[in-house]
C-alpha cells in the first residue's frame, strides 16, 4: 500500500528505537481517505474468508476496523477496554499486558455480538508484541467462533507478535512491516 507508506515515512514520527508516533493519521487525527483504502486492501487480502464480523478493540482501532467492515458489510465489534455503564453482565472478559503501557487491561466484548457460527476478521492498527491481537482471539474462541485471520495497520517487525501469531496458527497480514526504529530513522522490512 503505497499511500500507506509515505504517510508513514513523511509523517511518522520516531519517538524511540520501539515507537513510532503516527497521531497526524492513526492515533490521534484520522485521515478517512487512507482509513478507506485500508479498509479495501484488507478486504481483499481475506476475500475469500466468508466473514461475518469485524473485531478491533478501542480506540485506534476503530477506524481500520470500521472501514474494513463497511467494506465488507458486516458489523464491526469494538472491545472495550473500559468499564461500560451498560455492559456488566454476559460478557466476554480477556486480560491483556501492554509492554509498552506496562499495564494490564481487562478487554470486554458482550456475549450478544459473537456467536459460535461467526467468522471474525480481527483488524488492528499496531502489532508490536501481539497481546492484543492475542486476547481478542481469545475471545473469539471463548464464543465458539473461528478466526479466520488479523489485519493490522502497521507491525514492528522487530518486535514478536507477528511470529508468535504465525507460529499459533494464525494468518496474519500487515500492511506496512517496520524492520527497525534505530537511529530515529523508520527502516521497512
Ligand atoms: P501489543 O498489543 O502488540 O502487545 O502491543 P502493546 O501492548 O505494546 O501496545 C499497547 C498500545 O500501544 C496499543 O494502543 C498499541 O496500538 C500501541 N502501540 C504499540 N506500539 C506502538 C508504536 O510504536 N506507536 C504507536 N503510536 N502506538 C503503539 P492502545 O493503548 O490500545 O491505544 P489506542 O488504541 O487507544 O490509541
């Protein structure tokens, strides 16, 4: 994705050698042209997976992920990492560790929304370790449900999230891949 690619090599900021901030179109501001054809490119790298749902978790993932679904036309399912008001009981509860946060969020999601017959397309905008592409599959499979892969906007290559979801099983597709984050420069795989 080539639009993809100079957003991130023009505007992506590299805060250390592990992060890279990319508020101007994914964080913070969203560009909703770039978002669509994110959406489209997902769209057709899992064609052929008969999806159902969408599951992202709040709250960058929501853009890729809602328009991956409107693409799709299927719902898209936000987990939340927040204690909802309106959603106590029934529900699916996951516990995820952020290395880069060092904290552990409990991820919910309601029973309502996911069911043993669906074919869930899980959408992210960062891969760095996999804990939260990890606990929303978690969920998934707590519903009797299939994953049928993981999108993500941008994977830290360097990081092993995507090699331990490979290694799980999954099929996993990235849009862009950072090789390395060193010497303030962004270096693709
Ligand atoms: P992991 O799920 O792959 O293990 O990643 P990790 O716990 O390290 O990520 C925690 C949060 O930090 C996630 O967002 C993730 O998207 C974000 N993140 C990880 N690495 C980077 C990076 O290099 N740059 C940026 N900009 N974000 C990164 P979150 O806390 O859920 O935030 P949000 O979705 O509410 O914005």
């Amino acid at each position: 994705m080539k639009l993809l690619v100079d957003k991130v090599m023009q505007e992506g900021i590299v805060l250390s050698d592990h992060v890279l901030k990319v508020d101007s179109f994914l964080n913070h501001q969203m560009d909703p042209v770039l978002m669509r054809e994110v959406g489209k490119e997902f769209t057709r790298l899992f064609a052929q997976e008969k999806i159902t749902k969408v599951l992202t978790i709040e709250s960058s993932g929501i853009a890729p992920g809602i328009m991956t679904a409107l693409e799709l036309n299927v719902p898209l399912i936000f987990a939340r990492k927040h204690k909802s008001l309106t959603l106590k009981d029934n529900i699916f509860v996951e516990k995820v560790y952020s290395f880069t946060k060092r904290e552990t969020n409990e991820i919910t999601v309601s029973k309502k929304f996911l069911a043993e017959n669906d074919r869930v397309l899980i959408i992210d905008d960062f891969l760095a370790n996999g804990e939260a592409a990890f606990g929303l599959a978690r969920i998934v499979e707590q519903a009797g449900a299939h994953v049928v892969g993981i999108g993500i906007v941008i994977e830290k290559a360097f990081q092993p999230g995507g090699r331990l979801l490979a290694e799980a099983g999954y099929h996993v597709e990235s849009l862009v891949r950072i090789a390395s984050l060193e010497n303030g420069t962004v270096t693709l795989a």
